[in-house]
C-alpha cells in the first residue's frame, strides 16, 4: 500500500508510452511521415534497434541488461528517500525515468527494437517517443533537483 501512488503513475507512464507507439505503428508504419506543422513537426514511424538518437545499433541484450540494473536501481533509491515535499518530486522523477525505461524495454523485449515517431523537423532532431520524454524531462529534472535545492536544503 506504501507504494500505491507511485505504482498507479508508472503504470499510467508506461501505459501512455505504449498506446502511443500502438497508434504510430499502425498509422504511420504504412505511410512513414505525416507531417503536423510544415517544416517543424512530423510524426515519422521509425525502428530504433540502438539506444538514444539511433546509437549503438544491435546493442539489443546489452540495453536489456542495463535497463534490469537501471530499475533495480531506481526501486532501491526510491525507497531510501526521506519523506518531505522535495522528496516527493524527486520520487516522482525516479517514476519518470523508470517508467521511460520500461516503455522502452517492453519494445526492445517484444519487437526486438524501440518504436520512435515523434520528429522535429525544423532542427533535424533525432525522432523520440513518450518513452524518450519521460527519462529526458525526470533525469534533467531530477539532476536540477540535487544540484539546486539540495544544496539549499543541507546548508
């Protein structure tokens, strides 16, 4: 019960990754891009088999195995954390960061890549999903977190 609210979250995180890369394979996979905003934003239907931006291509079991020790790792230092209002936001970004790379590891276990279809165009961003924004906004966050209030707090 001590973990409900944290659990709730990343089943919501997890299951929004997962619709949404449901509905990009099967509208985009047939027609690749569809642009939103011309010359600014497309949804294109991409198979990643690397990591972020399309590195380490192949790297399948090796992602697999660093996403297990990920997790484990996140679960344990969530439930070191003191109880507090910061240390709930910093809860919540573990929930974050965790929840993306499960959304991840359920592509990479299931299709054997990662399904990304989110596309800035106007700066030739690398395409990213859900997934991606979960672990990109809870590791930044979570790192202004420790470097900027943490501090604060300890002095």
């Amino acid at each position: 019960m001590k973990y409900i609210k944290a659990i709730s979250q990343l089943y919501l995180l997890i299951a929004a990754d997962q619709v949404s890369k449901y509905f990009a394979s099967v509208a985009l996979k047939p027609i690749g891009s569809k642009t939103l905003i011309n010359g600014v934003f497309n949804l294109t239907y991409v198979e990643n088999k690397g990591a972020a931006f399309g590195m380490f291509q192949g790297g399948r079991y090796i992602f697999i195995a660093l996403t297990i020790i990920i997790i484990t790792a996140l679960a344990y230092y969530y439930t070191q954390l003191p109880q507090g209002k910061l240390y709930d936001t910093m809860r919540f970004m573990l929930v974050l960061i965790a929840a993306g790379a499960i959304g991840n590891f359920i592509d990479r276990l299931r299709l054997g890549y990662v399904v990304d279809f989110f596309h800035f165009t106007l700066i030739n961003f690398p395409v990213f999903n859900v997934a991606d924004i979960c672990i990109v906004v809870g590791t930044f966050s979570l790192a202004a977190i420790i470097l900027f209030f943490m501090r604060e707090q300890s002095t």
